[in-house]
C-alpha cells in the first residue's frame, strides 16, 4: 500500500527519515544504452521523474499482474510520444490475458490526435536478450500464486515471494546482488516477513542483499541495526553499481 499509509499515524508512517516514505517496488535496470523496467507501479511516473530516467525505455518486465506491480503502464505513453516507437512489455501468457484485460483501451480505435500508450505486449517463455542484458525469468510462488523472479547477471529480483522452488533456488547461487521480499515482522501467507527473509538470504549467500516490498511495520534505521552484515532495507532512489546499474523504486 506504500508508506505513508492511508489513515495511520503510526511512527514510520510520521517519519522524517526519507528512507521510510516508500512507493511501490520497481527496479530499474541499465547496461550501456540498454534500459529496462521490471514491473509499472503506480507511481511509476514520480519514480521515473525523481531519478531522472525519463528519458529511454527499451522494455518491461511484469512479475505478476496485482495492482501494484502494473497500474503505472499507463505511464509508459510518456517514453513513446518522444521515441515514435512502441515499448515492449514482457509477461507469461497468463498475466498478458489479464494486462490485455485491464488495458484494453489501448487497443480501442481512436481517431487522429489521441494519445494512447504503445505496447506491444510479448510473451516470456524462456530466456531472452535485451540489447546487452541476458534476462532470465524464474519461478517462485505468491502465495498459490505461480509467478516470475528474474536473474540478470550476478542480480536477481524476488518480490512478492513466499515459496522458492529447488530449480529456482539453484539458480539463485553465485549472486553478487540479491533484492528479496520482506514485507512485514510478523508471518504472511502470501510475502516472506522479515525473520524468513533473513533465513533465506543467509542461505542463498549473495555478497548482499536488499529487502523490498515493505510496509510501515519496518523502520529504516531501526530494523537495518538488527540486521547480519551483508543485509539491509531498500529505499525508494537507491542506485546500485554492479556492472549494470540498479535503480531501486
């Protein structure tokens, strides 16, 4: 839901600390000219404006279809009134049903004049290549809910996460950069909370890993003193250098 939330008043929420006012997660990626978005929160256009990355998008990228991984696509319009050129948007067949769904006026037809965003919609069965990242989608669960991670690289990007299965999990090894969910202190059926998170980063060894997807029961400061060395919380602008730069929403 983003913090603040809605009607709390609760410590984080009234926090002064930048790091503790949080949009929904995206990230995105950059290598060379190459630059992608994995998922379209809805404040996508903020993020995108407040980090100054406004300016090239060459695809994106959809873990699953809820609300707060894809009401930004709307937003994508802005990349192709400049470029003349449609944005390819990347997803299962099944999450591509439901975004032909829930944007199907982009494909309404508007006389002369009209803006509307320009996707292409993709299908992701497998491993593909954008321009000069390698981008592998894995399979994790939300919940009973099958839907994709994605490996690029020594990255990898687990949100909304509450089962990693063996394949997955040996994909998982070697990295140099984990993002991993987190959403809360106490257990939830369909997200990792903070203790199992913990748990899974320890096992999966990444140089270092980067909790996201967090609600206002995590304060920044607080909750990255309790922390093992190597783990810590997201904050929206964060930049990342490794190879390819990571610019967590």
């Amino acid at each position: 839901m983003g913090v603040p939330q809605l009607g709390c008043r609760c410590a984080v929420c009234t926090s002064d600390d930048p790091r503790n006012h949080r949009t929904r997660p995206s990230v995105h990626i950059q290598q060379g000219e190459t630059q992608i978005l994995i998922d379209a929160p809805p404040e996508l256009r903020l993020q995108l404006w407040r980090t100054g990355l406004d300016q090239r998008l060459d695809a994106v990228l959809i873990t699953h279809t809820h609300a707060d991984h894809i009401m930004g696509l709307d937003d994508i319009r802005g990349f192709t009134i400049y470029t003349g050129r449609a944005v390819p948007v990347y997803a299962e067949a099944s999450a591509l049903d439901d975004l032909k769904r829930v944007f199907r006026y982009i494909f309404f037809p508007y006389p002369p004049g009209v803006s509307t965003p320009q996707i292409e919609f993709r299908e992701l069965t497998g491993a593909l290549q954008i321009g000069e990242l390698v981008i592998e989608p894995l399979r994790v669960f939300h919940g009973e809910m099958p839907i994709l991670a994605f490996r690029i690289g020594d990255f990898a990007y687990v949100t909304d996460v509450s089962y990693i299965p063996p394949d997955t999990w040996e994909r998982l090894q070697g990295l140099r950069l984990l993002i991993l969910d987190a959403l809360r202190r106490q257990p939830h059926p369909t997200h990792f909370h903070l203790e199992k998170a913990v748990e899974v980063a320890l096992q999966l060894r990444a140089q270092r890993t980067l909790f996201t997807h967090l609600t206002h029961d995590l304060d920044y400061a607080t909750t990255n003193a309790e922390l093992p060395d190597g783990i810590e919380l997201a904050y929206d602008g964060q930049v990342i250098e490794l190879g390819t730069y990571l610019h967590a929403g």
